[in-house]
C-alpha cells in the first residue's frame, strides 16, 4: 500500500509521541493499518523522528524539559509560582485591611480613649500623679 500525502501529514503532526501512537491516529482519522516496521521505515524515508518528546500540558511545547514537581515546562511553573504568589499577596493585602481598617479597631480605640479620659478626670479629681508623672518618678 501506497502512503498518501494525508498520511504523512499525521506521521509528521504526531511523530513526537513514537510510533505506535501515529499507528493508532492513522487508524483513528484515516481508517488506515500500517505496521509500526512501516511506520518507521516511512519516517525515516521523510526524514521524521520518531523520538518520544515530553510536552508540556501547560502550554502544549514540545521537546522542552518538565519541571518534576509541577510537571510542566520553566515559563508555566514561573507563571504558576507567579499566580500562588499574587493570590498569597491578596490574603495579605486583606488581612492588612482588617487589621487597620476594622470596625473592631475602631472600638477598641474608643474603649481606650474612654478609660484614658475617666483616668485622666480621677487624677485630677484627687490629685493622684499621672501615668506619665509615674513613670518619670516624679
């Protein structure tokens, strides 16, 4: 049997993924059966490898090397870092807000400005030192 252009085209789309995975895509989109001895003499003939290569499940880049832990290739796991690392920032930035902008805080100060001032009003109602003058000594 003769190869047809269609079937070089899936030989050389699909190549990277070896030998028996084109002899299943030519069965799959062609309806054709080929032996992976033809499949490989065929590549050979056209110059195509059939080297298995890793692809990134990213951003789909073939050939390129995967990081072990995350398994995608360095520009994904820069941008996968980059994202844990904008969302940790957010968490943050909202922790900060409550933390500065609470109406919680805003009691608190109030409380503390109502205890100072009734404190303030019995030193000089009894002419007891100040908590300033307390910790001079004088």
């Amino acid at each position: 049997m003769i190869w047809t252009e269609e079937q070089d085209d899936v030989l050389r789309e699909v190549s990277y993924r070896g030998a028996d995975v084109v002899r299943r895509e030519l069965k799959r989109r062609l309806g054709v059966s080929r032996s992976i001895h033809s499949i490989e003499n065929r590549a050979s003939r056209i110059h195509c490898s059939l080297r298995v290569r890793t692809v990134c499940p990213g951003c789909g880049a073939v050939g390129v090397r995967l990081n072990r832990q995350t398994g995608m290739c360095a520009l994904c796991t820069e941008l996968l870092h980059l994202e844990e690392e904008r969302a940790f920032n957010e968490i943050l930035e909202e922790e900060r807000r409550r933390a500065e902008e609470s109406e919680e805080l805003a009691e608190a100060k109030r409380a503390r400005d109502a205890l100072r001032q009734k404190n303030a009003r019995l030193c000089r109602k009894h002419g007891l030192k100040t908590k300033r003058q307390r910790k001079r000594g004088s």
